[in-house]
C-alpha cells in the first residue's frame, strides 16, 4: 500500500506557484499581490482591492452545475476571477462561458437594473499554449463581425494566458512573473515577495494539513490529465487512421487506371505521394 502521508508530504515541499491550493491560498491571504498580480496581467490600474476569496463556490439554482472559482475578487466597477490551469484542456473556452454566466446571474438581483452589472474578467493563466498558435496571451471581448470597430462594450472580458510562450511577452515584470510561476528564480521585486511568501507557506502547519486532506481532489487532477491524454491519444490514433485509408484508396485508385492527378482530386492526397505510390505499384 503506498505511504500517501510521505508522499504528499514530499508534495508539499517542493510545490510551486502554479500549484492551484498554492495559489489560492497566497492570493487569498495577500489581497495587495493580488491586486499587483491583476494589473500586471491586465495592464490595468485598481485602487482598491475587495479580499480575494480562494475556491469560492457559486450555484445558480439547486439543479444547475455548481461552479467553484480559483480566485474571485472585485474592485467597486470590476470582478475578476482567476483560474490556474495546469492541464490543457479544450472545453475551458466553454468552461469560461459558464463561468460568465454564473458571476452574472449572482451578481444582479431582482429589481436592478442591467446597467448596474459590473465589467467581469475571467483569466486562465495555463502552463500550455491551448489554441496552440504560439501566443503568450490570448484576449477575447464581444466585436461586430461586420465591422471590427463596432464593440459590444457589454464589459465582459477573457483572457487566456501561456506561460510556455512568456518568453514573447514585452514587459520584463511580466515575463518575470512566469518564469517564476514555472519553477525559475525570482528576479524582480515582485516576483521575490511571491518567492517569500511561498517559503512562509510551505510552512504554514494549518495549509499543509489542509493539503494532506485533499487526495480526492489530486486524484482528480490526475484523472483529468488521464483523460486529456486518452482524448489526445485518440485524436491521434483517428487521424493515423484516415491517413491510413486515403493510402488505402489511393492505392486501389490507381490500380484501377486512375491517374495520378485524379487519384490526388480524390483522395486528397499530394500528387508528389500519390506519384511516390504509384512507382510502388
């Protein structure tokens, strides 16, 4: 039987920044990091900062799904809500959606008016690069198709980021951020007072135990990274497979007295392989 007590105790020891109960619990206990963390991310000013709130859970009604947010704070105009993604998953543009949704419907009672709802920002700061074109940063609000000048200006923003591609982004104090996040040195003001606090609650007696409950929850992570790894697996074994059969056909096409560049047409194929097929023939 394996010694979990060992082995989450090891855990512990060596957690990172980007580890999500890590995270949570700086953030929450350190509303000012907090607050310079959301503007060195948005590139945006807040004078004051209501206390983060780690893993709050918010429900629109009994039969709804629940959603529980990593960290969820507000200044007196804006709700911000920020979300560690250690694993790239490709329902968290729907997930955001959700998550949108839910501060809404918890944010306006009966009887205000729409107006009075505040401009929200949902963040994925991810470890991996999940629309996969290479950009560090990955920012969405509501435009008109017709005419990219037009904004819904409904105050709804989501911004997803890639540690993987800090490396592009401009601002020192942010790739600074990042690369501290991944496991590097601390370098810069900020990122040292992050590096400080992270020592002080590897220490923290009462947050370890609180660690060394939550196996579910790491079991769960680890089901979730099972997962996306099956879905990636099959995805792959899916396009092996159709490449497979357009060989397949392919072959048989020309075996037929097809030509080369009907057998391309057909199959989708290039002519150079359908050519290179052909001379094995």
């Amino acid at each position: 039987m394996p010694n979990y007590i060992s082995t989450y105790s090891d855990r512990w020891e060596n957690l990172t920044l980007a580890n999500n109960f890590m995270f949570c619990k700086i953030m929450e206990s350190e509303p000012e990091l907090c607050r310079e963390l959301l503007e060195l991310l948005l590139h945006i000013k807040i004078d004051h900062l209501e206390k983060p709130v780690g893993e709050r859970t918010l429900q629109e009604s009994i039969s709804s799904k629940s959603v529980r947010f990593d960290v969820y704070t507000k200044d007196d105009n804006r709700i911000f809500d920020v979300e560690i993604q250690t694993v790239n998953k490709s329902n968290l543009p729907k997930r955001a959606r959700y998550y949108q949704s839910i501060i809404d419907v918890s944010n306006l009672n009966t009887g205000m008016d729409y107006d009075e709802l505040k401009d929200t920002y949902i963040i994925f700061i991810c470890l991996n690069d999940l629309f996969g074109k290479g950009h560090p940063v990955y920012s969405f609000k509501n435009i008109c198709e017709e005419d990219k000048s037009v904004n819904l200006n409904d105050g709804t923003y989501k911004v997803f980021f890639n540690a993987s591609a800090c490396d592009k982004i401009k601002s020192q104090e942010e790739r600074a951020f990042f690369n501290f996040l991944t496991g590097k040195s601390a370098d810069t003001n900020f990122t040292k007072r992050l590096s400080e606090k992270l020592l002080l609650a590897r220490k923290n007696l009462e947050w370890r135990n609180q660690f060394m409950t939550f196996r579910e929850q790491f079991k769960e992570e680890l089901e979730e990274a099972k997962a996306e790894a099956r879905e990636e697996a099959a995805k792959e074994g899916l396009a092996k497979g159709a490449a497979e059969t357009k060989l397949h056909n392919a072959l048989n096409a020309l075996k037929m007295g097809l030509s080369p560049e009907q057998t391309s047409q057909i199959t989708e194929l290039p002519l150079e392989k359908v050519k290179e097929l052909q001379s094995q023939i």
